[in-house]
C-alpha cells in the first residue's frame, strides 16, 4: 500500500506564520521604509505513523541569510540540526527542507531543484515549498536506484471547522439580492446610471483615463500611503512592481511574450508622458528574454534612461528565479 503524507494544520500554520513574518518585516532604505519581501527556509522531520503513513512535524528556522529569490541555511546550524533530531527522535525519521517563496507563486526555481540535489547522498527526501497565500508544492524525490520526483497532495490533520457560520448565512441573505443586468452596446454590464447604483468598472476606467491621462496612474499609486516625496522615486517603485508583476505571469505561462513586450512597451510609454527618469528595455530575442526574467530581480531589469544604469538592489521585489 503506497503510503500518505500529512502535516497537522498547527504545524502548518506555524510554517506560514515565518513565511508572513519574514516577507512582511520592514527595513529602512535611506528615508523610505520598505517590505522586505524576503524568503525564509528550514527544516522538519516526518515519521512513519501506525498506519504506515509520513506525518510532516516540528518546522523550525534555522540561521540563514536569505533575500528575494533565495535563503541559504547556515551550514553549521544545519549539522547541529540533524545530530539533534537524530538524538531526539532516532534514526527512523526523514529530514524534510522547506522555504517560502513569499509574494511570488509556490513553483520549483532553477535554485530550488540545484538545492534539492545536495540531499542526494540519501535513498530519498522530501522539500515543501510555501507562498503567504497557503498555495505550496510538495515534492517526493527518488535518488536510488533511480531519480525521479513527483509533486503530490498533502494530507491536513485536526483543520479547523471551515463551515461557514450560520449568523453570516443568514446575514447575506437579508443584505444581498440578486443583480440586474442591462445591455449596453451589444454586450451585458452592471452599468446603471443616474439611478444611484454602481457604476461599471468600464465606465470609471474610461472616465479616468479622459479626464487625466494615463501617466497620472503612476503620481495617483502614492496617494493610499504617501511613501515618496520625489515622483521618480515613485515612478521607479511603480515600475518595479508592474514588472515583477509581468514576471510572474510569464514564468507562470499566463501571458506569451509578444503580451510581456507590449505591456513593457506601454508602461515605458508612462514613463515617458510623466517625464521620469527610468525607462525598461529588453533583449531581441525571446531566449535572451527568458534568461533575463529568469536570473534577475524585478530592478535589475530597469535603468535610468539617460546613463543607461540599472536601478540595482535596494528593492524587495523579484523575477522568477
């Protein structure tokens, strides 16, 4: 019978807990405070249960150095690690590594799987990836005789009743009815002028778009936090957000790169009406492309458009690496 694997909901909790505290703890970078937006690893160990299946327990973080796109777990922390779990627990446990991937998607980087493969020495492991959203993969890797991995579903044991409460149920009902629609140039909207319900999203895009331009997007992005006193400083903060942005969607497959380069291409267009300093520019071929998105941070890829130099680090947003 093939075993299971499983983590008790608390354990699990306590994984996302440091995935939410390191991606969320602030840093000062001359004046303007920033999200870190860092990732974070460790290390648990799995024991066979008495029905013959792995039960994933104790995450713990160890010393590390991390940044945006990776963490590196101190060496000696480590061994000191494994001497105690093994005293701790005996010889019949499995180590299990796992690390976040904070903001971005929970996938297996070029990095991930080049780490995975100093835990060769052994039979088998298992790695667990995270993302503060909850989203993960969890992977079963093979060393000997053969190697091979597969990515499988984990088991949650003791969740928490996700039912929804009977006093919401009963309050939705009372406070929602259901929305008419109307047709409006051929196609449906919830649009409904001048009788004092919500305007479509369409309708409001457009009028802002009319009414202010659209490089105004970018002066507008500060208003909900009034972080930045000098727009270029804003302009270089929006940019390395909608980049990143781009970023992810591409090493996701969600958007081609003919999608990626127009989308670059309008967002310098903004840069360009605001009158800011930064611009993006991209390589030729789609290949070189790839490999850009791929080994780069979000603000590698943007550069002042007079000296032509990358804006660098300082900034805790990521590519896909």
């Amino acid at each position: 019978m093939t075993p299971g694997f499983y983590i008790d909901h608390a354990d699990w909790t306590k994984v996302l807990h440091y995935a939410r505290a390191r991606q969320a703890q602030k840093v000062e970078v001359g004046k303007i405070v920033r999200t870190l937006n860092h990732e974070i690893g460790g290390m648990m160990i799995a024991k066979l249960d008495k029905d013959g299946d792995w039960v994933l327990q104790h995450p713990v973080i160890l010393k590390q150095e991390t940044a945006g796109a990776n963490c590196t777990l101190d060496k000696t922390a480590l061994a000191d690690y494994y001497i105690e779990m093994t005293q701790k627990y005996g010889r019949d446990i499995q180590f299990v590594w796992w690390h976040s991937h904070a903001t971005m998607s929970a996938f297996w980087s070029g990095t991930d799987t080049a780490t995975m493969k100093e835990y060769a020495s052994g039979t088998w492991s298992m790695f667990l990836v995270v993302n503060i959203k909850g989203e993960y993969k969890f992977r079963v890797q093979m060393w000997d005789p053969i190697e091979a991995g597969e990515d499988i579903e984990l088991g949650f044991m003791n969740s928490p009743d996700n039912a929804i409460p009977k006093g919401i149920v009963e309050e939705v009902a009372v406070k929602c009815s259901e929305e008419t629609y109307s047709t409006y140039n051929g196609s449906w909207n919830q649009r409904h002028n001048g009788n004092g319900k919500q305007l479509a999203l369409d309708a409001v895009y457009g009028a802002y778009e009319t009414q202010y331009g659209v490089d105004q997007e970018i002066k507008d992005y500060n208003k909900g936090f009034s972080m930045y006193d000098d727009e270029d400083e804003l302009a270089c903060d929006y940019a390395i957000k909608k980049i990143d942005s781009l970023n992810e969607q591409l090493c996701k497959g969600e958007i081609k790169h003919k999608a990626y380069r127009e989308a670059v291409k309008r967002l310098n267009a903004k840069m360009e009406r605001g009158k800011f300093d930064y611009r993006i520019n991209l390589p030729k071929s789609n290949d070189q492309l790839d490999a850009l998105v791929q080994a780069s941070f979000a603000w590698d890829m943007i550069a002042d458009k007079d000296t032509g130099e990358v804006i660098g680090a300082g900034y805790g947003v990521t590519g896909c690496v």
